[in-house]
C-alpha cells in the first residue's frame, strides 16, 4: 500500500478536483482514514500535482510505549526517522530517536523512515513505511556550467505574515546577506515587527512594509511556490540588475494574485518535496543567483 501525503497548501476544492480526476482516470484509491486529506493506494501512483510525499507502507500495530516502537522500527537500516505524533500523546518524536539511537544507529545509504502514531479510541496506534527516494531525473546539479549572471542587487519580500519567529528569521537573513527586507501585507505589524525585533540582536535591521506590489519599482519579479511553473536550474540564466524574490507564509505561500504579478515564477526542489520555510527558500535561492553575481 502506497500513503500521498498532501501539500498543505492545497485547498478543500482542489483536494476534491484530485480525487475527482483519479476517478475519471479510474486509478484505484481511497481516502486516507488516519487523515482524511491524504490518499491511499494499492499500487505506487505517478506524480501528480498536490504531492508531497509517497510513502510505501510496512505494517500498522498498536503500541503502548516507545519501546515497542524501537523494537519495531530497529530491524530497518534507517538514514533518517520523519516521525508525525499527535500531541495528545505521551511520548515525541525526539524521545523516539534518542531512545532509538541507545542501541542503533543511523546509516548514510539506510532508508528514510515515515513514522506515524495517533489515538484510536483509547489505544495507540503506530503506522510506518519507506519515503520514496528522489528520482535521478530530480537530483539536479547546480555547479555543472554556470552562467555568467550579473545580478547587482537581490531583495527579499515576505508576504502575509503575521508569526514572529518568522519575521525574525527573514530579517536576521536580511542582516546575513545585507540586502533590503519588504514585508507586503494590508495589516499592522507594528506589534509583530517589534516582538520579531526581540528574538535577536542588531541595530543594522532595514525593511519596508507595502500594502501593494505596485509600490515595488525596476525589479524583476521572482516568486516562490510549490505552484511555480520552473525549478531552480531556470535562476541560472537571468540576467537582470535588480531582483526581488517573494515568498509567502508558512501556512498558505505566496497569494495568486502576487505569483501572476511576477515576471517568473518558480519551485525549488522536487515537486513532492516538503515545502521549504521561507528563510531557507530565500537562503537557497540567493545563494543560487549569487554564485556568479553580487
């Protein structure tokens, strides 16, 4: 049995769109019962939009402590435990791995192990599986014959946030990488901004907030989403002065009114991958267009 983990960012209405087409396309499936915005099937389906992962299930059994877990999972050769518990229950996935980790350890060439436990009445019930590796096709080198580019100013915007751990993560990579912070949004962040301020130290910190894209001027548009229409590989033929990437929140990314106003839209890694935060996309993504420019 194969587990499609959802993207988050997928709607109620597009989930159904999905489960929709897998009918007409007739492709056996049914609707995960531990999570009904996930989808199970009998045989290991093709990529389609809304991925993001695939995980080949092992077993499910019921559990009532973390040993039992361990003796479960200790006869895989494990890389990496990618663990979702419920947090109504009584153990996590860090006491997991440590205790794991006392008699096992992890294996570079071992498998990424899905884990997952949840509350079924007044039992504990565990469910573990293998998530896919990447295709070759996806593994993509960014090293191989770069272009020169001439980027001479990279600018980051934010849009829609409101979590101040977020904001302070994006303005300490702003202080990092000395370059301009826009924050878009129709809200007061005052509040937001000054608890963000908190959360680190530095009197270096530059930002703008705007209500409205047209108030950005001379940059060229870049976009983030997992609804991007290129992977990263198309940053390394822009030529342009002066860039501006955009990123959306954690919780719903980058508006489609904003990813039309962009003059490129773009994903950044596999398509079933985990989306990436919105500093560590900026972090990635500058990186790229840096190799060769500022």
């Amino acid at each position: 049995m194969y587990l499609v983990t959802i993207n988050r960012n997928i709607s109620a209405e597009e989930f159904k769109k999905i489960l929709t087409n897998l009918k007409i396309d007739k492709i056996a499936h049914q609707v995960d019962s531990w999570n009904y915005s996930n989808i199970l099937f009998p045989r290991k389906p093709d990529f389609f939009n809304g991925i993001s992962q695939i995980i080949e299930l092992y077993n499910e059994f019921e559990v009532t402590t973390i040993s039992e877990i361990v003796d479960k999972i200790s006869k895989y050769k494990i890389k990496q435990i990618n663990a979702k518990i419920k947090k109504d229950l009584k153990f996590h996935k860090q006491a997991i791995e440590e205790r794991f980790l006392r008699k096992n350890k992890f294996y570079n060439d071992g498998i990424i192990l899905y884990l997952e436990a949840k509350h079924r009445g007044n039992k504990i019930y565990c469910r573990i599986g293998k998530i896919l590796s990447e295709t070759p096709e996806s593994k993509i080198s960014l090293i191989e014959k770069l272009p020169t580019m001439k980027v001479k100013e990279i600018a980051l915007l934010l849009e829609n946030t409101s979590n101040a751990n977020e904001i302070a993560d994006f303005l300490r990579l702003g202080v990092a990488l000395q370059c301009n912070i826009f924050f878009k949004t129709n809200k007061d962040m005052t509040k937001e901004i000054l608890d963000a301020q908190k959360l680190f130290k530095s009197n270096k910190i530059k930002y703008k907030i705007i209500s409205d894209l047209k108030e950005i001027k001379d940059y060229y548009l870049i976009g983030f989403s997992l609804w991007g229409k290129e992977n990263e590989k198309s940053l390394l033929t822009i030529n342009e002065n002066k860039i501006m990437l955009l990123f959306g929140n954690e919780n719903r990314g980058l508006l489609k009114e904003t990813m039309d106003a962009c003059n490129k839209t773009v994903y950044l890694g596999p398509k079933s991958s985990e989306p990436l935060r919105a500093n560590q996309a900026a972090a990635y993504a500058y990186g790229i267009l840096s190799i060769n420019g500022k």
